[in-house]
C-alpha cells in the first residue's frame, strides 16, 4: 500500500489547474492592472509631449570640379558623392552653426510658465520680452535665472531670485541691475492673458543650448549614393523645431556663399594689384614710342626687314609669354613663401600648369573650413591641428611645383633669348632706328597684351563673385505634423502599461508557484500519497471564527467534519472483526506542532458525540500538552462547561500510580450540549519515552475501548519526538494532519515510510486549513447553510 513518493513536483498537472493558480489570485491582476493603467495616465499627463519638424535639402554639385574627378565619380571609383554628402551633414552639424542658430533666434534665454506640477515654456507669443543692456559677449556666456509675477497692474510687475524669498515690484520699460549687467523688461500685446501667473526665466549659455541641439538634431541621407538629406528635430514647441531648422539650412547656406565670396575678393585683389603696375609699364612704353617717333621723325617701316621683323617678333613673342609666365609664377611663389597664416590664396590667375589651380582651390577649401571652425574653437581644435596638417603639405606641394614651373619658364626663356639674339644679329644691319623703334613696339604689345590679359580675368572674378550660390537647395522647407505630438505615444503606453500590470502579477505568482513545496488541499496532497487515502480536507477558520463547532452546525467546518466521520467509519469497517464489541481507536497526530491536531481531535469528539456515540478524547502528547490549553481558549471556553475527577489526575498519573484506574482520572466536559470524556495529559514527567513504554498503557487502551464507542487520541508530532510510535500498537487507524500553505511535500514521505515498515497502522491523511479558493469539490460544503457575504476584494478569489 502507498507507492514510492517524488519529493519533486508532479508533473502530470492539467491545465485546468495551472489556469486555477492565476484566476484565484485575479483581484491581483485586476488591481495591478489599473494601478499601471493609472500610472500610465498620469504619466502621459504630466510628460511634456514632443513634437517633431522634418525638413529636406539636396547638396548642389560643384560645377568648378575637375572634369578628371566627375569621371572617377560616374564610373564609382571614389565613391565621391556619398563622401561628399557625409561631410557637408558633419559641415551642417558644425558646433559654429548651432552657435549661430542659438544667437540668432535667441533660444539661449527661456520664458517658463510655473505650474501646480509641470512647467510650460512660452515661446509663441511671450507675455513680455526680454532686453539685455549688456553685451553679446557677457550674455551669450552667462547663467542666471529670475522670477517674475504678473500682476493685476499694466505698469509693474514683481521681480524675485529665488521661490522663498521677498519679491519687489518694478516698473515695465525701465532697468534694473542683475549679476549679468541691467534688463529691461516691456510687455507685449499677449499681456493680459498671463495675468496674475508666475514665470521663471532662464539665461543659459548658448554654446550650452548649442551643444544640446547638436545631440538632438538628426541629418539623414535618403538612399545610398543620394545627394539629398532628411533633416529631422524634436522638441517640446513645434514651432521652435520649425524655426530651429530654417535658421541651420540658412546658416549653412550663407557661410558657404561667404567662403566663395572670400575666395573670389582675394582673387580680384591680386589681379588689381597685377593690373595697377602692369598699367605703369604700358604707360611708360608707349611715352617712349612716342617720344622717339617724334624726335627722330619716324613715320613707317621698310618692308625690306618685314620677313625678318616677323619671325623676330613670333619669337619674341613666345619669349615675352614665357616671361609674362615666369612673371606670374615668381609672383605666386612670393605670395605662398610669404604667407605667415593659413589665408586664402589667388585662383585662376592664368598659369598653364592646371595642377596649379587645383591645387589652389583645395587650399582655399580647407582655408575656408579652417576660419568657419575658428569661430566657435581655437588653433588647439584636434580638427584644427588636422586641417593645418593638410595646409602644410598642399603649401609644400605648391611650392615644390612652382619651384618646378618657374625652373622650366627659365630654361625657356633662357632658349627663347638665344634664338632672339640670332634673328637680332640679323637685323642688326638695319638702320639703327628702326632697331630702336621695334624694340619699343615689342614691348609695347607685350605689354599691353599682359595688361588686356589681366582685365579680363578682373572681370571673371567679379562674375564669380556675383554668382555665388548656396551649396544646398531646398527641397521640403521645416513642417511639422500639424501639433500632433510624436511622443509620449498614448496608445503604446497604455498598452504597454496594461501588459506590465498583468505580467508583475503574473511572474510573481509563477515564481511563487515554481518555488511552491507545501501541501494546499486534498487534491495536492493526493498527488503525494498514492494510494493512501486522503480522507478529508478543513477549511481555513477565520480569527473572529469559533474554532468549536455548535450542534446541527451547518458551516463549511462542521459539513467537512461530518465528511471526515463518514469516511473514518468508512475505514473502520475494514478492520477487526471485534467492531460491533469494542470501541475504535483514532489516533491524529502531524508533522510538527501548529499543524493543528488538537484542533481536529476535539472537533473530531465533537461530531462523534453530535452522532449519539460515546467518545474519550486521550491526550497522549504528555511532553507538551495541548488538549486543557485548547479547552482554556477565549473562543473554546465560554462554549464549554468542565468537570474534572476530584484530585484533577491525568495520563501520567495513571501510568506512574498503579493503584489509580482508568475511571480515576477521566473527566467530563459538556461543549454545545454534548458531553465528552477526556483524560487530561497530566504533570509533564521527566522521562516520558519510558512512562509511554508502560505496560498500563496497553491495559487503558483495552479497558475504555470496551467502554466507548471511539477513542481519539492526541498524540505527539511523529517528527519531533518518538512518542506516539510507542503507543502506536493500539491505534486502529492513524489520522495524520497536514496543515495548508504550512507541511512540505517532502514531508509526506516520513509517515509512508512509517507504515510500510509497520510502525503506524492505519494511515490516512487530513488536510487542514484550507483556504476557501483551494477547497475542492469541499468547497461546497455548506451551500445554502449560514452562507457568509465576502468583501469586495474577495470576490475574485
């Protein structure tokens, strides 16, 4: 009988149970799922919502680009356009632009309505503005903060530092002194709706305002290889994203026309500077031709020397082109071994060498980046230091290269000279005048050929400065999504609330259900016991609850009683074939004291003595009595009326006085009209094991069994003490009670063990204080029967 038990968790659970172990803890679920739901609400109401601006700009391409570099480009070599879209967003995102921005619309300063729980800043239509005596350097670097309340007047309004202290009254228009120099303070038309509320303002630095805007600003590209950005801004004011956007695409748009423009100024200089001495020298030519004309009376050239004159002046012609080269490449050269700082260098100044002019215009790029970056940094900027490094070398390869071009022009010069002087030496017959007059003329044309050279690239700068052009185009201009926030996401929230609220409760009652080892009703229990039975289950009593029950009872305890009386009998009748003569032996002990044995002794008496039996109630727990302390209680006692034998002897007194017999120390108690025998403990001996071996406890057992129709015997916890397995022969049937939410599955195990080494006869097992969602089919015990109303919070249990 009773099969080998797995002191882990059965396995074999259905699902109708596991969904049993959540929906009697719902009001739980319910509970913590409007708690979250509420928690949601209130954060939605007071979280300042964000709204988000888009906007769009594609990045114009270069049209001075080398024709070399937009072939490496179609044929996907460089990869160029992508890398040049990725720099101007790190261009756009620029620290100098954001600082720009800020200064600009002025964000650096704040105006916050002061509310009961949350703040509100005013930026459309501010009740006042603002005015700063100080300078720009002073305010755009400064903290500070200050109140001020609105009052009824027109005039006044109330100025305060901090919340707790005293506010004075000051006049609108004039100003008044602060840590950051003096403020002037006018209302607006928007006055009389912010009467009689209070502000705070808030004066931070703009490098700081810029810094945040920075993070929070979001430049995208649209696919790969694409020239168009996805520009993107959340903030608490939609139109300050909107606002915020513009200023950045304009921003970035006007320092890239300002680069060209300082490009195309510092070329136009240098040409002017080219043109005012080469005007000097022409003028200076031509009074020459003049004047030695006019001395020496000449008037035309003869054609005799014409063929010599013009191979002669072919080849001067290309030597004065060389030199107009050298000329121009010594003047560079002087320009760039000059330059003490980075500085913007002349382009397009006519040198053959294309290298030249390359090699320029990346200068002048990275010049531009450089001064755009020094506005917001120093000279000890990582990306600086970097930039200087990459100015250095193209200084160093424009001055290797013009070193090389000024080389070659001298060679050419010096060849040029040498064929001159040959075709000279052949004129050199001619007349001595005319020789004079042709070099004049050659100088003249040389000259002014440089001079016309020059005005026209005069004018090509202009026209480049006239033409310069952003280097984006608006696409989508700032919008937003017409004040609909984009955060906090309220149906998210709540949804994401609702489910959190369910899963807490959740998770705690399946870690509460996984680490769960206790025995909780007869369905649990039966899973452990095999086929030992388990013949009755009792339900939970409350404190305001007698814990005694009333004859023709009819609650959930007396009902289950009476289930346990069938059932004991039930048992009973499978045993001795002495039943109809002699009375039934029930012995109840537990695991452990407080699993509440006494309590099912007595209870048990109880509904015996109900049934017109004779019942003896032993109590065999002679180390720590429980039976006159339970009779002693305030809820037991009143119900109670107690005659004891005369001298108040118990089983102990038996045992030890062997002149003492069993009627000596039996007592009478008469609880709700029923009247029960009970044999007390007695004085607490100092060797109970050995009193308990008495043969006169054999001889009591035989005595009142031929007196009383059923014995219940309280014995000892089995676990504690060995007490009750010396007694245990003269039990008929052994009623072990396990206690709900309180004995361990493993514990089980100890009493089977017990009876299959023939220690304990006739187990069955109980189990009490059951909470009323745990009863099983127990649960309707008492239906229709002094049924109680449950609180609301039970109603889901």
């Amino acid at each position: 009988m009773g099969a080998k038990l797995n002191n882990s968790t059965p396995s074999n659970k259905n699902l109708k149970e596991y969904i049993k172990v959540y929906t009697k803890h719902i009001h739980w679920f319910a509970l913590s799922a409007i708690f979250a739901v509420a928690m949601a609400f209130l954060y939605i109401r007071y979280t300042t919502p964000q709204y988000q601006a888009k906007a769009k700009i594609q990045i114009l391409e270069d049209k001075g680009s080398s024709p070399e570099l937009s072939l490496f480009q179609e044929l996907d070599i460089f990869s160029g356009s992508k890398n040049k879209v990725e720099d101007e967003i790190d261009i756009i995102k620029s620290r100098g632009n954001f600082i720009q921005v800020v200064k600009k619309l002025g964000i650096n300063v704040r105006i916050i309505a002061l509310g009961n729980i949350a703040d509100t800043e005013i930026y459309v239509k501010p009740p006042f503005r603002i005015n700063f005596i100080s300078s720009d350097s002073i305010i755009d670097n400064s903290t500070f903060e200050f109140l001020i309340n609105l009052n009824d007047s027109e005039t006044s309004f109330d100025f305060g530092k901090e919340e707790n202290k005293s506010f004075k009254t000051l006049s609108f228009g004039k100003n008044f002194p602060s840590p950051i120099g003096d403020i002037v303070i006018t209302p607006t038309e928007n006055f009389k709706s912010y009467k009689k509320q209070r502000f705070k303002v808030i004066v931070k630095p703009v490098f700081k305002i810029a810094e945040s805007y920075k993070k929070k600003i979001s430049l995208k590209i649209a696919s790969e290889f694409s020239n168009i950005i996805n520009i993107s801004l959340n903030d608490p004011i939609q139109e300050k994203a909107e606002q915020i956007l513009q200023a950045l695409i304009e921003t970035y748009n006007q320092n890239a026309v300002d680069d060209k423009r300082a490009i195309a100024d510092k070329t136009s200089d240098f040409i002017e500077e080219r043109i005012n001495d080469i005007y000097s020298n022409l003028a200076a030519v031509d009074q020459s031709a003049e004047d030695f004309k006019t001395v020496r009376g000449l008037t035309d050239i003869s054609s005799q020397a014409n063929i010599n004159l013009n191979v002669s002046a072919a080849s001067q012609q290309e030597l004065e082109n060389a030199k107009v080269q050298l000329n121009i490449a010594a003047s560079m050269k002087d320009i760039v071994d000059n330059q003490g700082d980075y500085d913007f260098l002349p382009s397009n100044i006519g040198l053959s060498d294309q290298s030249i002019a390359t090699t320029t215009s990346k200068f002048n790029q990275l010049v531009a980046e450089r001064k755009r970056l020094l506005k917001s940094s120093n000279e000890k900027n990582p990306v600086i230091v970097n930039l200087d490094q990459q100015l250095a070398g193209l200084k160093q390869s424009m001055q290797s290269s013009l070193n090389s071009i000024e080389n070659n022009l001298n060679l050419k010069v010096n060849n040029l000279s040498g064929q001159v002087s040959q075709l000279n030496s052949r004129i050199y017959s001619a007349p001595k005048n005319e020789r004079a007059l042709r070099d004049i003329t050659r100088r003249q044309q040389t000259t002014e050929s440089l001079y016309l050279y020059l005005l026209q690239k005069r004018e090509e700068s202009q026209i480049a400065f006239a033409s310069a052009t952003p280097k984006s185009k608006v696409i989508d201009y700032p919008y937003g999504n017409n004040n609909q926030p984009i955060s906090p996401n309220k149906p998210i929230i709540f949804l994401a609330s609702f489910i959190l609220g369910l899963a807490v409760p959740f998770s705690i009652v399946y870690l509460m259900d996984l680490m769960d080892n206790k025995i909780h009703n007869k369905a649990n229990l039966e899973k452990y016991t095999g086929d030992i039975p388990v013949i009755a289950e009792l339900p939970k009593i409350r404190k305001k609850e007698d814990t005694l029950i009333k004859t023709d009872e009819r609650t959930v305890l007396a009902e289950s009683l009476r289930i346990l009386r069938t059932n004991l009998d039930y048992v009973l009748k499978s045993k001795s074939s002495q039943r109809d003569r002699m009375g039934s032996s029930i012995f109840v002990t537990s695991s452990v004291p407080g699993e509440g044995k006494t309590l099912v002794s007595f209870n048990l008496a109880m509904i015996y003595a109900n049934a017109n039996k004779k019942v003896l109630l032993i109590g065999a727990d002679i180390r720590n009595p429980k039976i006159y302390q339970f009779y002693n209680a305030k809820n037991v006692d009143k119900l109670v009326k107690k005659k004891l034998n005369k001298d108040n002897l118990g089983l102990t007194d038996f045992l030890v006085n062997r002149e003492l017999v069993p009627k000596d120390i039996i007592s009478s108690i008469l609880a709700n009209n029923q009247t029960i025998d009970i044999i007390f403990a007695g004085k607490i001996p100092p060797n109970p094991t050995e009193l308990l071996m008495n043969e006169r406890m054999n001889d009591l057992f035989h005595e009142v069994k031929e007196k009383y129709d059923y014995i219940i015997v309280d014995t000892a916890p089995l676990m504690v003490v060995s007490d009750t397995l010396l007694i245990s022969g003269n039990a008929d049937l052994t009623l072990y009670v396990t206690r709900a939410g309180i004995t361990e599955n493993s514990v089980i195990e100890f009493p089977i063990q017990l009876q299959k080494e023939g220690k304990l006869k006739g187990l069955s097992f109980i189990v009490n204080g059951v909470k009323s969602a745990n009863l099983g089919y127990g649960g309707k015990y008492g239906y229709g029967y002094g049924k109680s109303t449950k609180k609301w919070y039970q109603l889901f249990g």
